[in-house]
C-alpha cells in the first residue's frame, strides 16, 4: 500500500469514524470510500483477509444501573476491551442467568437487494451528508430487526421463544439472510463464530455486510434482549494500519433475578372464620435450593404478610422449593388446636410439593408464583352424659353413655397447593388412614358389650351413617373397638387386609391394617363433613366389680395420616362409683345412749330421693353379662334390696351414684321398736371411707312392758319418790340384765 493511499485510508477512518457502542447499533467500515475518492487506483495484490473470527462478549448490567449507561455510553473499535469495562458491567453468567444463543446472519444480499444503488453499507465518501446517509441505513436494519425482537417481548412476560421464531421467519432482513452459525456463550459469556468471510472481490462493494443476533434470550432475567450488531467485515484495526483477524463485540444487556411470591391459605373447621379459606398471616417459610428433603437455605427464614404472602427475591437458576416452619400461627404437633396444622406437602422431606425450576432457558416471571393451604386441626372430644353429679357417678351395672364428636379434617380428601411455575394446581391423595378406637383403662370396671353398644354416628344434620358403608367396625380384645372410616375405594388386597384384621379381633392386628392402609378414602358422606363434627353416642357398661371411689376412665384414640406420617390424639372421660356404711345399734338405756348395742335382724329399704324410686337390689342382666341395678316405685315392692344389719350392726350400700338417699326400716330387730321416722343420707365421694371408721349410726328404742291397770297413780308417785334411785343405780341394773340377755 502506497503513502498517499495508507493517507487516505487513515482519513477515512478518522473522519467515517468506526464506531461499536455497546448500548445500541454498531455501525463499521468506510473503508471502500478510499477506493471511491480514488478512483485511478489500479487494482493490486489483496490485501484485506478473506476471513476473520468475530467474537461476542455477553456483557450484563443489573436494571439499577440503566441510568448510569445512558448517561455513560461505551463505544469500542473492534478490539478486546474486557479490561477497560466499568465496575457496573459484568460478563453474563449463563450458569446463573440462563442460556443465551447468539446467531450471526450474513446479510451482504439482502442489503444489497434492499439498497440498488450499489452502495450497499460502505460506497460512500468520507462527507458528512454520505456519513449520515449510511448511518441511516445500518440504524433502519437495526431498527427492523429490533421492531422482530419487540414484538415478541413485553416487560411482564419476557421474550416468548415461540414468537420469536416467528416474528424472526419474518423479519425483512433475516428471513433471506444466510445463516452462518447459532451458538451458545460459554461460562465466561463469550461466544466466537470462526472463519466469517470478510473480503470477497464477488460483492459489490467487496466486503461482507453481518448482523450478530441474540436468538436464545432466558425468560425474566433479560429486560430485554441485547439490541441487534450491525458490522462489516473485515474490520480495520484503530491505527488505520491493518485489519483485526478477530472482530470483538459487546452486545449487552439489562438483568434482573427473579422473585417468586408464595401465598399461603388457610381452611379453618366449620366453628371459625365461617369455614372458610382465608389469607395466613405470621407463616413461616424457609426456601432450599435442591432436591427435597436434600437442599441448601436460601436467605433467611421469610414470614407471611397480612395478605398472606412472601417473596423469595435474588433467585438465580435452580431447583428450589418452600419449606413451612412452625410458626405461632401453624405447627406440626398432632394435638394443637390454635394453629393450623402444616400441610403434609410443605416439609423438609421428598413429599414436598412446592418445588419450582428455573432452567437455562429461564421463565416467564408471571409463573413465578404459588399457593399453599393449611386446614384446621382435627380433633376429638368426648364426654360422658349420664353422669350423675360434678363426677359423673354412675351405679354398678349402669350404662355409661358416651358423646363423643370428631372433627373431619378439611383435607380429608387431600391437601390443596398450586405453583404456576409448573402449571400444577392440584390435591395430596386422601387420607388412606383414618380411624378411632374406644377403651377403658381397664376392661375389669368398664367394659364393652357389642351387641349393647347402641352405637349411632350422625352429621351435624342428622343424617345416620350406615355401618359398612360410611364405616367399618373392627371389634379387638380387652373391651377395645374401632371404627374405620376408610371404606372407598380400598384395592383388594388392603380390603382383604381388614377383613381378616377383624376376622381376629387382635388389637395388634388390627392396628397395623388401620394404619397400614395405601389406598381408599372416606365415603361421600363422611367427605362432605369437611371442617365439622361426627357425633358419636355409644354405651358402655360398668362392672359389678367396679371399685369406690376410683375414677374410671374410657378412652377414644383418633387417628390419622394426611400423607406426612400417622398421628394421634387421645381423649377420655371418667365415671365413678361410691359408696356408704351404717351401723344398726340400740339407742341405749332411756335413749341416752349408754349401754348401747349392735343390733342384728334389722331391715331397711333405700330410696333414690331423686328419683322416688326404691332400690331392690342388682339382678344378673343377660344382655350386658353384669348385674345392673333394679329399681321398684314403692318400698312395699322391696324384695332383693333389703338390707339386713349383721351381728355387728353393720350393713352397706355399694356401688351408687352421688346423691342424696333415704332410709326407712321396714323391720326392727327383736325387741326393739320400728323406727318411727326414716332416716336421709347422703353418698358421695369418699363417702365409703368415711363411714367404715365411723358408720352412720341407725338407732332403735327397746320395747317397754306396758304397765297394770289402775297402777299408773302409783308408777308416778313411785317415779317421784325414787328418782335418784333409778338414776344412780338404774344403770348398773340395765346393763346387768343387757349382759346375762346376751349370754343367754
């Protein structure tokens, strides 16, 4: 190349200006000027290559910094400028960011097409109208492709892949471009097409017009793809002196990393909130990164606002899913009934549902959102309704009438979550375990009798639920029994397993089939109780060996898997059972009580002053297998109630409930008169011990002789005149002749 050509060569470059800028269009070359300026010049040896390598660096800004590179626009001139970039710019990351594909269309034809006048990009002088005629050019094929881009682009959703292809097919520019090459950026964000071709004496103006094409953009990371390059190739180094074999570029973009919003539900049972599913404030969550149950913590613990929500921030690409910790409003204990309970698919474990991927491809940030339902606790109650008193005291024999409610979960049939990442909105499978078993602490006092259970289990309705059809009744040993609620939909083999649970009515047996369940769910009826209460009214009996004064208690056990692991909880309720002692004794000389005496034979007969009605006695009941208590309605009718007082006096009512009781002899011992007034006792706690040191005393006059005609003057007198007699000596003499009575 001769002096005045390497002038006019380096003119061309100082006053066409090569320009890169990494915030928009690049507009190169005007070398092909010199050749137009000088139009004497005789055609020599090649000296521009042929080809050359061009290499994208995939630079990345975070949206914060938008103003800063406005204000700051960077330009380049075709050189590695990798360490002259602001502290704001970094390369992208596609481990963290997403994949990002570059393609490099040749678009030297269609240019040439497009623009006939044989100037195609580079034909022009070095003149300030030719210069902006150009430029003009390259910024309307960078706007057309730009206008492709931003149809398939909106700030909310990202690019749309599938639209981008489309409006790509489209585009003026690049539906009869050459393709030379689609690539991804390395991990180092850089990407380099080898051996683009460059001069080419076959082109009109000898050079090779490109536009370098971001075609793979992540959704949501990228707001919005890097604007289209427009460059020529070869490309002259800054010094005018010769040509770059590698051409660097810098297209770059605005990022973000991405949120995902949680909102967490909760359904709370019938008795609040109406029932129905309302936001959760003051839940816990704690987001992983990885696999369920295997993940690392991402950030710190996040809890849910008046709306219920959280926002996971600053999310790169991973696999990540929520984890529910317990909280003052949520916990995991079976038996807590002021939180909600956390949902079987919101733990630390690989029964996690709330997963969600942001791959190299990225997503559209609108699915980056979920929710999650928590349910009101289940519970149990129960309570024994025919006790009588504060302690619910029933005889020997009774009847113990229990009422007892259990709540149907509201996720009885399946917890309820959606993540739109996945496009899942769906339920945990139904319980496959749910279940009760009733027993009493100890079978001895109380005990079941199946066939005088009476049992009924109602909805709050009133509708009956049929034995075998809403439920299965599994009787065990030792007085313990179950009721099975999941009865729909069971395989056979786990049908088979609680037919021959039941067939050996082994509590152990039936336990593992009850809680060893892997199919079914509770009937239609029973799931139409969602959030309210099956009332259960069922009899129990008390023995005729039931202890005083011990509480004697009966238990319910609900029981339950949600999909996170079987629990339970227990509720019992007690009956107790009293008793009292007497003693039957003279009321001793003159009814002062001295020389008292234990008084065998007497009989009496006891009445419920509650009720009226007289106590004859317990009497086997076939039914029950115990004796239970007969009742009479008039004291004349007593026949195997009479209590008769032993040699010592003593005689004893056991096994009555708390109240208040009479007592009226129906026939004194030898020798003494009838009670002429009954007697009123109470029988209450401790009422038994307290009465075997120190009985109730029943007392009876002795019989007097009746005195001879036409003596009572005399008696008087007599009375009068020995009183100090009698009343000193008398005593002696009456419990003389008390003594040789009882020697007889």
């Amino acid at each position: 190349m001769n002096n005045s050509m390497k002038k006019g060569f380096r003119k061309s470059l100082a006053t066409g200006g090569v320009v890169l800028s990494l915030c928009g269009t690049a507009l190169v070359g005007v070398q092909a000027a010199v050749m137009i300026q000088h139009p004497s010049i005789v055609k020599a040896d090649q000296v521009a290559p042929s080809s050359t390598n061009i290499t994208v660096h995939k630079m990345m800004y975070d949206t914060k910094d938008a103003k800063f590179f406005e204000q700051n626009k960077i330009k380049n001139d075709g050189t590695d400028k990798s360490k002259e970039l602001p502290d704001q710019i970094t390369h992208y990351n596609p481990n963290t960011m997403g994949k990002v594909e570059f393609t490099l269309y040749d678009i030297t034809d269609v240019v040439n097409e497009k623009f006939n006048d044989g100037k195609g990009l580079t034909g022009w002088t070095t003149s300030a109208a030719d210069q902006q005629a150009m430029n003009g050019r390259v910024k309307y094929i960078s706007e057309s492709i730009q206008k492709s881009f931003n149809n398939a682009f909106d700030a909310t959703h990202g690019v749309d892949p599938a639209k981008l292809t489309q409006e790509m097919s489209k585009n003026e520019y690049l539906a009869k471009a050459q393709k030379v090459a689609t690539k991804a950026i390395n991990s180092s964000g850089d990407v380099t097409f080898e051996n683009v071709k460059a001069y080419d004496a076959s082109k009109p103006q000898k050079y090779h017009y490109y536009a370098a094409v971001e075609t793979k953009t992540p959704r949501g990371f990228v707001t919005p793809p890097s604007e289209p390059i427009i460059f020529v190739n070869p490309y002259t180094n800054p010094d005018g002196t010769g040509f770059l074999s590698t051409t660097h570029l810098y297209p770059k973009n605005k990022t973000q990393k991405l949120n995902f919003d949680l909102t967490k539900y909760v359904l709370w049972n019938a008795d609040k909130e109406g029932g129905k599913k309302v936001p959760l404030a003051g839940a816990k969550f704690q987001l992983y990164r990885g696999e369920p149950g295997k993940g690392e913590k991402v950030g710190g613990v996040l809890t849910t606002d008046s709306k219920g929500k959280v926002t996971a921030t600053n999310l790169i690409m991973g696999k990540y899913y929520f984890v529910e910790e317990p909280s003052e409003v949520a916990g995991d204990e079976a038996d807590d009934q002021a939180r909600a309970a956390i949902s079987p698919i919101a733990k630390n474990d690989v029964r996690n549902k709330l997963t969600f991927e942001i791959g190299e491809d990225g997503i559209d940030p609108t699915k980056l959102q979920g929710s999650l339902v928590n349910y009101g606790p289940t519970n149990e109650e129960k309570k024994l309704t025919n006790g009588i008193g504060p302690n619910q005291s029933l005889h020997r024999g009774d009847f113990a009438h229990f009422n007892s409610k259990t709540v149907i979960p509201q996720n009885i049939m399946g917890s309820a979550w959606q993540i739109d990442a996945t496009g899942t909105k769906s339920m945990t499978e139904p319980y496959h375990t749910f279940f009760t078993h009733d027993e009493p602490d100890d079978p001895k006092e109380l005990k079941d009798v199946p066939a005088e259970r009476h049992l009924v289990i109602k909805t709050p309705d009133g509708k009956v639920l049929e034995e075998g059809k809403d439920y299965q009744i599994l009787n065990g040993s030792d007085s313990r029994w179950y009721v099975n609620y999941i009865v729909k939909g069971l395989s056979e083999a786990d049908a088979k397993t609680l037919q021959d649970a039941a067939n050996s009515h082994d509590n152990k047996k039936i336990e593992a089939a009850v809680k060893g369940l892997t199919t079914g769910s509770v009937s239609d009826l029973v799931a139409a109780q969602a959030g309210k209460k099956l009332t259960y009214d069922y009899d129990e009996v008390l023995t005729d060996d039931t202890p005083l004064d011990k509480r004697i208690v009966n238990n319910i056990t609900l029981g339950w898997n949600d999909g996170s692991g079987y629990k339970e909880i227990h509720r019992h309720d007690d009956t107790v059972t009293y008793g009292v002692n007497f003693v039957k004794e003279s009321s001793g000389f003159m009814g002062w009580g001295i020389a008292k005496q234990k008084l065998e034979g007497a009989q009496f007969a006891v009445q419920d002053l509650k009720t009226g009605k007289w106590f004859n006695g317990f009497k086997e009941n076939g039914k029950k297998g115990e004796k239970d208590i007969d009742w009479v309605d008039n004291y004349s009718d007593v026949k195997a109630g009479i209590l008769t007082s032993d040699k010592e006096g003593k005689f004893a009512l056991q096994g009555f409930s708390e109240g208040d009781y009479k007592l009226r002899e129906v026939k004194a011992p030898k020798g003494y008169q009838l009670m002429n007034e009954t007697v009123n006792f109470k029988i209450g706690p401790h009422t038994n011990d307290q009465t075997l040191s120190n009985p109730i005393e029943i007392k009876n006059d002795e019989k007097t002789s009746m005195p001879f005609t036409g003596s009572q003057g005399l008696l008087q007198l007599g009375g009068i005149l020995v009183a100090v007699v009698v009343v000193g000596g008398g005593t002696y003499i009456y419990v003389s002749q008390k003594k040789k009575k009882a020697d007889k």
